[in-house]
C-alpha cells in the first residue's frame, strides 16, 4: 500500500515541484488548475508515465483521468486500488 507522504514526495520531485514540501500539499488539493498544484496537460503526460514508472501501475482509460487525477487523494485511491 503506497502512502500519502510517498505519492507527495514523488510528484514533487517528478514534477519539478521543488517549491513545495509534502506538508504543503493538501490531500484534497485538485492536481490541475489554478487552485491546486497548477498542473497542465504537458504535466498530465508525466504524472502517466510517473504512475506507470514508480507504482507499475498504468492507466489506459483516457475516459477515466478525470477521476482518477481529480485530487491527490483520488490518485492514491487509485495506485492502492490496483495493487
């Protein structure tokens, strides 16, 4: 089971969020958008191959990025519920 604090860490260092530390992210903070993280769809190619490269997990229904990159909390629910 993959924990919160890991999943920060690894998109803040993924991501080149080095502003931020893990304390700053909030669980419910949305990944994309002014009023989150502020990341755009190049970072939504990158947070792809991140999931894949550091969980094994991949996700294949575009369909379901929505969800699935609502908050940081929809995508550990995710990495944990494939595992």
């Amino acid at each position: 089971m993959v924990q919160m604090q890991t999943l920060k860490e690894i998109l803040i260092k993924n991501l080149k969020l080095e502003d931020m530390t893990p304390e700053d992210i909030d669980d419910t903070m949305p990944l994309f958008g002014e009023n989150g993280l502020g990341l755009d769809s190049v970072d939504s190619i990158e947070l792809v191959l991140t999931v894949d490269k550091e969980f094994g997990v991949k996700i294949t229904d575009s369909k379901e990025y929505e969800k699935i990159f609502a908050t940081v909390q929809s995508l550990l629910d995710f990495i944990n519920a494939q595992k």
